[in-house]
C-alpha cells in the first residue's frame, strides 16, 4: 500500500529527474499557483515537496564536501 509520504517522495524523484536543478524552483511555483487557487491542501503537499528536495540538495552537499 502506499501512502502519502511515498507519493509525495515520488513527485519530488519526479522533478528531480524531469528537471535537475530546477526542481525545486518547479514545485516552488506549483505551491504559488496552489495559493492562488486557494487550495491550500494542495500547497501543503508541495511545501512538502519543497522539504523533501532541500533535504536532498543539503544531503549531496554534504556528501560532495567529503
């Protein structure tokens, strides 16, 4: 069964692969147009989306240092 969490953590692979650097600029826009729309559920999931890729660009940062 998947859950949420796992959804959201396949959205965020998702734009890493569709977009690279960009990703988190891309989900950056899809929670402002969430916003807009005042779909706020929808804007938690991809502020959430946005935590789960600044964790992994601070993770390969880490690892690139060392």
């Amino acid at each position: 069964m998947v859950d949420d969490d796992d959804l959201t953590a396949r959205e965020a692979d998702r734009l890493i692969t569709e977009f690279g650097a960009e990703a988190t600029l891309h989900a950056a826009m899809k929670a402002q147009k969430a916003i807009q729309q005042k779909d706020f559920a929808r804007c938690a999931r991809w502020k959430r989306i946005l935590e789960i890729l600044a964790d992994r660009t601070a993770a390969n940062s880490a690892i690139a240092k060392y």
